[in-house]
C-alpha cells in the first residue's frame, strides 16, 4: 500500500498522507473573512480598457457611417509610408 503520495517531509522522514489528512480535518467553522484589494495598477489597467473600448466603439461607428477615412488621415498615414520607406532605403 502506497501512503506516502502527498506527504510532507524529507528523505526518509516523511509523514504519510493518512496520518497528514488527519491534522487539517476540523468541525469548527471557519473564522474571520477573506478580502482582497487591488493596487492602483489594477484599478488603471480597468479604466484604460473602458477607454479603448469606447474609443473602439467610435471608429467603429465612424467606418460604419463612413466618416472614419478624412483626407487629413491618409494625406497623414501616407506621408508616414513615405517617410518609411525614405528611411529603409538610406
């Protein structure tokens, strides 16, 4: 019989899982409660996400009612493709 799978202890010392289950079996109930707080870190991480999906929602709205695309946004976006190229073939 196999009892020492999940015991605690070192080389030759350990304490079989029977006599360990043993230890940590109670009636009483539990005491006191759990509670967990976030850091500041977390809180941000939420608010920048609600941020980018509004921000996501508006573009959507705006490729939807096809106003996303102006001439300022590509005359943009193609000056940053020329200006990318420009640097890969220096």
């Amino acid at each position: 019989m196999v009892d020492h799978i999940g015991g605690v202890g070192g080389a030759g010392g350990s304490i079989p899982a029977r006599k360990l289950k043993n230890v940590y079996q109670t009636n009483q109930p539990a005491q006191g409660t759990d509670s967990v707080e976030l850091s500041s870190g977390v809180r941000n991480v939420s608010s920048v996400e609600a941020a980018r999906m509004e921000k996501l929602e508006a573009i959507r709205k705006a490729v939807a009612d096809g106003t996303y695309l102006t001439d300022e946004k590509l005359g943009a976006a193609l000056d940053k493709a020329i200006d990318s190229v420009a640097k890969e073939t220096r």
